[in-house]
C-alpha cells in the first residue's frame, strides 16, 4: 500500500503542476503544453522543464513514503483508542443492564 501510495504521487503531482503551469500561458495545443514545459525549465527549455518535473515526482513519492508511516501508525493508534472506549462503554452498559436480574 504504501509503494503504491508513493506511486500514485509520483505522477499526480508533477501532473497537476503542469497542468497549472500550460493552463498559465494563455495559448493552445502543441504551443500550450511546449510553452508549459519551457516555463518550468527556466533556461533549460523543456528538457530542463521535463527534468524539473521528475525531481518533483521524486521528491514528492519520497515525502509520501517517508509520511505514510507516520500517518498510519496516528491513525492505527486512533482506532484502537476509539475501540478500547467502545468496548468499554458496552461492558458497562451489559454491568448496568444485568443489576437488576438475580442471577
């Protein structure tokens, strides 16, 4: 799960960014997408562009990964509380119920 998390954002993020960046340059087509790649390439053109969005891909799959840990082991630790505190609260419901019957 986690690699496939990391996956998924390694293309969905430099995805988005060039799709804010070709809908920035106000043109077209072909021109859109060579004008999108251009602009974040800087100096480098689009093959600097092309570059600059796979180190995106990159960083972003890494701090994914690295961040799904984390994530996980909040939200683990989450569920079980909420299910200690159910549990819980049905053993004294049962308790309360079963007072009144002789057993």
């Amino acid at each position: 799960m986690k690699s496939l998390v990391g996956d998924i954002a390694f293309f969905v993020v430099p995805s988005l960014i060039l799709n804010v960046a070709m809908s920035s340059t106000g043109l077209r087509g072909g021109a859109r997408f060579t004008k999108g790649l251009a602009g974040l390439g800087g100096s480098g053109g689009m093959k600097g562009g092309v570059a600059v969005l796979g180190m995106i891909g990159l960083a972003s799959k890494n701090v994914v990964e690295a961040g799904y840990e984390v994530i996980e082991s909040v939200v683990k630790k989450r569920f079980e509380l909420k299910a200690t505190q159910i549990i819980t609260e049905n053993q004294n419901e049962i308790k309360e119920s079963e007072e009144g019957y002789d057993v």
